[in-house]
C-alpha cells in the first residue's frame, strides 16, 4: 500500500509540472520579436508565471525599464 501511495504522489507530482509546462509559440520566436524593437537594449530577465505566461524584463536604449506579460499561445500581451 505505501508504494502504491508513493507511486500516486509521484504520479501527481509529475503531471502537475508537466501540466504546467507552456504551449504554442516558442519562447525564440516570443524573444526575437521583444529583439525587434528599434529601441530595444537587452533582455535582462526571463521567467515562467504559473498562470501561464512569460514575464520578460528588457530594457531600451534610454536606460528605461520595461516588463511585459506574454502569452505563450498567442505571443501577444497577456489578458486574463
């Protein structure tokens, strides 16, 4: 029985991260239009928000600091 139970919490475990795992556009193609920006400096953080979109932190030419929410299926700014 405690295999079993070990067995199902692994189970578990692993389909919740897999689940969580994002879909649709690659997060290069998701990049390299952030890149495409005339005033586009660097990208200086990328992270994965469990509630399903990439926040990206870039900054401009001018210093100034940008943070976006992108929406993996889409490649657009996250709506709720």
């Amino acid at each position: 029985m405690r295999v079993l139970l070990t067995a199902l919490a692994f189970t578990l475990a692993t389909g919740a991260a897999y689940a969580a795992e994002p879909t649709g556009q690659k997060l290069s193609e998701i990049v390299t239009k952030v890149e495409q920006s005339s005033d586009f400096s660097y990208i200086d953080e990328i992270d994965w928000n469990d509630r399903g979109y990439y926040e990206i932190e870039y900054y401009l030419k001018n210093g100034a600091k940008v943070e976006i929410k992108i929406d993996p299926k889409t490649g657009e700014n996250y709506k709720k």
